[in-house]
C-alpha cells in the first residue's frame, strides 16, 4: 500500500474554492496510486467562524477562569469540525473517504496542555482504515494524553501531525499545502524579486522556519528529517510540485541537492536586545541572568557570551518582563527596542571564506548598522534595527544574487 500524507492549512480550506481545489489535489494522489490520508488544520483565519483564535475569543479578553485541559477541549474543535466538512466533501465526489480525531488516528501525547509532545503513534485503526477507504481525512493539532485529556500540539500542530503519520505510516512523501509556491528564497512580501525553490534539503527549511520564514513548522521538519520521509512544499491553488524538502546525500526521493553558498534569507521582527554587564569577578553573572529568565519561562535567542557580560534577545512583547526581572536580580541592563533578526542560510556556506565579509560589505554599503551577530555551519544571523529590516534582507537577497538562483541550477541532481 503506497500512503501520501497532505495537509491542508486553514487558509487552504477557509472557503469553498480552496476546499474544492483541495479535494481535486486528494482525487489526483488516488488517481497515482496512492491511499491518502488528509491532515486538516481549523478552517481559516481569526474572523473566520470555526477558526482557532475565534473559538478562542468565545471564551472572554482574559481566559482567566479557563483550565489548560478545558482549553485544549475548545481549540480542538476547529480541527474536528474541518475534518468532518472536509471528509464530506470527499464522499460528495464520490471519493471512499472518512474522517477521525487526532486521538482516533493513534496521536498519544504527555500532559503539557497547549504544547504537547507526540510520545507514541498508535495507529493500527488508522491502517486498517486505509484497506477500507481512500482517504481518511485527520484533524492536526491534537491527540490524547494517558488519562484520556485531549491536548493540543502548540504552534505549527497540525504540520507537526502530519509529519508524524508520515512517519508511523512509511508515506512516500508529507505534501504540505499553503497557500504559496513553496519555499521562497526571502519573503515574497517585502523582496519583489524573491524566487521559489525547488529543493532545500531538511537542515536548511529548518533553520529558516526557526529565523522566521512561516511556511513550515521546525518540529515537522525535524520528525520527518529523522524518518527521512520527503517533505514537499505546495501550494493548493497550483498543479505545480513546489519545493522538496529532502535529505543532501539520500537517493531516490531525496538525491543530492547542487548546494550553494546561500539559499535564503530570514527575518524575525519585533526583537529587544538585552546587555548586561559584569563587575569585577562576577562570575556567576551568565548563570543567574539565564536562570531567572528560565523561571520567568522567558524565552532568550542570539546570545553572545563573554568575561564582559552577556548579549541576548527576547521577543518584544516580553522585553519589559525581562527588565523587571532584571533590575529586581540587581542588574542594570541596556535594552535596545525595536530590532530585528535578519538571517542568510545555507547548507553550502560550510568551510567557504567570505561570506561573513560579504553580509558585512552589503549591509555596510546601505548604511545598515549591524548590532550583534552569530553563525553557525548554516546559517549567519545580524542584528539590525527594525526600520532597517526590509532594506537588509533586500541587501543580502541581492549580495547573493539570489534572483538568479534557478539559473544557477539549484535543482535536483541529474
């Protein structure tokens, strides 16, 4: 039995043209051969009826009065309601279909309400349903805890879900429907010029979901990257393939990739850099700053260490949390508001001298004042202001001639 999972955001299925052209990419995977079983996300956006942020505002500005557990009962319904929607359609095409819960699907999880973890994929009802049916059409985003408590998976669930029943099930490929071409070489929103991809292999897409680009979650990568299940990127209004996402040095589904220096640039916006500064023999200074943040469960990114003192971020909406706490420990840090992390990734920029010369060079040029930096094997991060965002991923896209990147055959190996 040949599976094909697809998954289908909320954008995807907001509306019935998406949901129609939606069922046509189902009918085209049976027509190949393929059992399919759909992975749906809650239908639309914040507005949107059944969506996830609506049911969400039914419960009141404060949720105050909420349980982890009641609120994960709530915010699982806009899946299930899709699944059921989406599973009728299929039928009214006269596609054998039928939909389950993500609890029904086999999806066992810890008890961490609102962001919990897959710790086993029971899914034999789900097998046995594929000798029966041609599509089984699933709602992402939620599974069951021991004690029979419904959870929900956290940000980017429903892509996560997928990822998982691609590998429980040993699908041919995870097909990922948005409502893009696929992976783009920057934002398309803010980089006219910006290209589509057709393959980035699985430690690239990762690094540039978690520097900012929101077409695929990381965690979805990271399981399907473990299975080595391929990932395609695609979008449900075009017949187009769309990006793989695939492994460098597999064969078959994931062939080598043709690496270059650079495949994309990422942003995150809306970031506070925070510095605190050490007193003489302050040793223990890293330590407690990175304890009390912890406690706080205030999440750091982009730190820098050293005898001085230390350099991290926080998202802005938990900058002046961050300062309280602080200040309240003794220090006195300085906060710089209103930046943004401007990320270049790429598998082939290991071990190859000047590109950290050349991120510099093309930022400099615009007058772009870089605050912090880093690097890793794959990727380079600068801190720049946020005004100064759209004018250095713009920088970086053209440094590395990224608008040309399909002629200079960043494609499959022949």
């Amino acid at each position: 039995m040949k599976i094909i999972i697809q998954k289908f955001g909320g954008t995807s299925l907001k509306d019935e043209n998406g949901r129609e052209l939606a069922a046509q990419h189902v009918r085209r995977a049976i027509s190949e051969g393929y059992k399919v079983v759909c992975v749906v996300s809650a239908m639309g956006r914040s507005g949107d009826p059944y969506a996830t942020d609506t049911l969400l505002r039914l419960l009141g500005e404060n949720n105050q009065h909420v349980e982890s557990r009641e609120y994960d009962l709530l915010l699982s319904c806009g899946e299930i309601i899709s699944s059921v929607v989406f599973s009728n359609l299929l039928k009214s095409k006269e596609i054998s279909a039928s939909a389950l819960t993500g609890s029904q699907a086999g999806f066992r999880t810890n008890d961490e309400h609102k962001n919990a973890r897959i710790t086993d994929m029971q899914c034999e009802r789900l097998q046995s349903m594929l000798g029966t049916y041609d599509a089984v059409v699933v709602a992402g985003f939620q599974g069951e805890a021991a004690n029979g408590d419904v959870t929900t998976l956290g940000r980017g669930g429903s892509d996560t879900s997928a990822s998982a029943l691609g590998a429980a099930l040993d699908a041919e490929y995870i097909d990922i429907f948005t409502d893009v071409e696929g992976v783009m070489t920057a934002d398309p929103r803010i980089v006219e010029d910006a290209q589509p991809l057709s393959v980035v292999t699985y430690n690239e897409i990762c690094n540039m979901a978690y520097q900012g680009a929101k077409v695929i979650h990381p965690r979805a990568v990271e399981i399907a990257m473990q299975a080595k299940v391929p990932l395609r990127i695609r979008s449900t209004y075009s017949e187009l393939p769309g990006t793989l996402v695939t492994s460098a040095t597999s064969k078959g589904a994931g062939r080598d990739v043709q690496d270059h220096v650079i495949t994309g640039i990422a942003h995150v916006p809306k970031v506070t850099q925070i510095k605190v500064f050490a007193k003489d023999a302050q040793y223990d200074l890293h330590t407690n700053v990175f304890k009390a943040m912890a406690k706080e469960q205030i999440s750091v990114d982009f730190f820098n260490i050293s005898p001085k003192g230390v350099v991290y971020t926080v998202m802005e909406n938990m900058a002046e949390h961050a300062e309280k706490v602080l200040r309240e420990h003794g220090y006195s840090p300085e906060i710089t508001r209103n930046c943004a992390k401007v990320s270049a990734v790429g598998a082939g920029m290991s071990g190859v001298p000047g590109v950290t010369a050349r991120i510099v060079e093309a930022l400099v040029n615009e007058n772009i004042q870089i605050l912090q930096s880093a690097d890793s094997h794959t990727t380079i991060w600068v801190l720049v202001r946020q005004d100064d965002m759209v004018k250095a991923v713009n920088a970086l896209h053209r440094a590395f001639e990224l608008h040309n990147i399909h002629s200079k055959g960043r494609q499959l190996s022949e």
